[in-house]
C-alpha cells in the first residue's frame, strides 16, 4: 500500500491511473497488454463499482506478468 501511495504520489502516474480507471467503454483495454513494466494490482474485496473477480481478474489477465492482490473487508 505504501508503494502505491508513492506512484499515487506523482502527478504524471496519478493522471494516467485516473484516466484509465474513467474509461468506462473499455477504448483503452488494449493498452494494457503494452505496459513491459511491473504492475501490481492493490484491489478492495468489497469494491462495488469494480468487483476485484471481473474487473481486478480481467486487468491481471490483460497485463503481461501483473499479480493482483485483493484486500479483504476493504
């Protein structure tokens, strides 16, 4: 979660990740094939607008080598 904060932290990482979270008719999915770096994916166990089974389980299959992490009752 710290690590998170840090990359939340830079305006740059925080306007991308924001960008991508609002694009609700998926026309950036195919950009996450395309990230070579590491990608972890801090997910909460009770999000309701992004279920961590569809939308956390879809983005880690869709990132090469992503691992995603689900918090519990978060």
């Amino acid at each position: 979660v710290e690590e998170l904060f840090h990359a939340c932290a830079r305006p740059d990482s925080w306007r991308a990740m924001v960008e991508l979270a609002r694009d609700e008719e998926g026309r950036r999915a195919g950009e996450l094939g395309a990230l070579r770096q590491p990608v972890l994916l801090v997910w909460g166990e009770r999000d309701l607008a992004y279920p961590a089974e569809r939308d956390g389980r879809s983005f880690e299959a869709r990132i090469p080598g992503a691992e995603l992490r689900v918090l519990e009752d978060c």
